[in-house]
C-alpha cells in the first residue's frame, strides 16, 4: 500500500489539521512545508502528487507515538527499510495502545474476520516460521476500521 495513502487515511481518521501535521514532522528530515505535505496528501491523480518515502513515513509515525504516547524513557528503536504493511500495522498498534482484541474488533467492524492466529502472525519478525506479510486489503480495512474506532461519525460520511 502506498504511504501516501496510509498518511492520508490517518490524517482522516485523527480529524488533523495540516499545521497538526505540519508539527508532527517537525523534526523530521527533510524539513517539510506546507505546500510539500499537500503534495504527499494529494490523489494520485493530482498534478501535485508526490511519492511519500519510506523514511518519511517512519519519522511520521514515531512521531505521532511520541504524540499520542509520549516520548519513551528508552532509546528508539531503528526500523528497517523499506517500509512494509507489518511494520505500519505495528507502529499504529502502539501509537493506539490497541491490543489483540481491539485489532479483532477494529476489522470486524469492517466485516474482515481474523482469527487470534493470524493476526499474531503479522506482529512476528520476518524470518520466523508463523510470520504472515499483511496485505494491502487488510491495511486498507485496518485503517477504515480505525478511522470507525477513532471516528464514529465517519461512518456517515
């Protein structure tokens, strides 16, 4: 899934401004201004879009753990690139505090079932033998889900 769509449906389902967002990569590198996010917000389709890479995309997912969490008393871990759905999947799970049954119920409400099993899979390194890659469909109905579980209201929308 391209990052610019999974930094576009969070962007929704936070209901963030673009100086909010603006100030969640504040400290990432390179400096971003406005006229840049809206590009990285931007449909594919639009003139303006611009790739989102993948070490952005990481910078802005700290961020918003340190956002929602607050900064860790323990030095912060490096992620490895390129950038997967696994790892989104799992940024988002601490930024939200989710548990397994939160996740479980986040992709119900979507009508995506998961069993326990499967949905361990996903959190497990690469290399193991239980690990699953996490498709696209199920990022994009983890972050419909998501945005129902943050927004009730979007679901009128």
């Amino acid at each position: 899934m391209l990052n610019n769509d999974v930094l576009r449906s969070l962007r929704f389902a936070l209901n963030y401004s673009d100086s909010t967002m603006l100030d969640i990569m504040q400290n990432v590198e390179p400096k971003l201004d406005l006229a840049t996010l809206r590009s990285y917000l931007a449909s594919e389709e639009n003139e303006s879009f611009i790739m989102l890479d993948d070490t952005l995309m990481v910078g802005f997912l700290d961020n918003l753990i340190v956002k929602l969490r607050g900064p860790s008393p323990q030095s912060k871990p490096t992620t490895d690139l390129p950038l997967n759905n696994n790892t989104i999947l799992k940024k988002l799970r601490v930024a939200f505090s989710l548990h397994e049954t939160d996740l479980i119920d986040i992709l119900y409400s979507v009508d995506f079932e998961i069993s326990k099993p499967e949905l361990s899979a996903l959190f497990r390194k690469a290399g193991h033998h239980n690990y699953r890659e996490c498709g696209d469909q199920l990022m994009r109905q983890f972050l419909k889900g998501l945005t129902f579980y943050l927004r009730p209201d979007a679901r009128l929308c």
